[in-house]
C-alpha cells in the first residue's frame, strides 16, 4: 500500500508500501513532480524515474502504475483505510 509522508518541502517518501521497494517525489528545477521507485537486487539497487508532472497527485498516480525495473515487475497500490495517501500538504 502506497503512503507518502511530506519529509521536507517539496521530497515525500512512502512509508507504507506492499513491497520492500520504496519510492519518493520530488520537485526538480523547474517546480515538476518527478516520482522514483527504487529496487534493491542481487548488484545493488535499480530505478525508474518519471516525466516531470504539475501535480503531486500525478506523480502519485505514475507510482501506483506496473513498472518493469531490470528483471522485476513491480506493482505498487493505494492505500484503502480511507485515509489520505499524501500526509503533510494542504
């Protein structure tokens, strides 16, 4: 289940997610979201980075999509307790 905590301005990480795998949103220099869901394999760790987006909720909604990393097929979801999946923003 994917939860995305506000760590600080403008980078959230997930902090509850089906997987080991863990994933972030950040703002790049021009002010888009960009998401990142990181792998750790047999060599080390693997990734995949997204477009840039102009909202969180799309950088959100890229994470929760099937991702392909190396070998792997990842598959992260949304939370269903009702609660918000961004914590931390307005």
């Amino acid at each position: 289940m994917l939860k995305l905590v506000k760590v600080s301005e403008g980078f959230y990480k997930a902090t509850n997610i089906v997987s080991d795998h863990e994933a972030y949103i950040d703002r790049d220099m021009l002010g888009d979201y960009r998401a990142v869901i990181e792998i750790k394999t047999d060599s080390g760790f693997d990734a995949d980075e997204s477009e840039g987006y102009t909202s969180i909720e799309e950088a959100a909604r890229w994470i929760e999509c099937q991702h392909k990393i190396g070998n792997t097929s990842v598959i992260m979801s949304t939370n269903f307790d009702g609660s918000p999946m961004i914590e931390g923003i307005a």
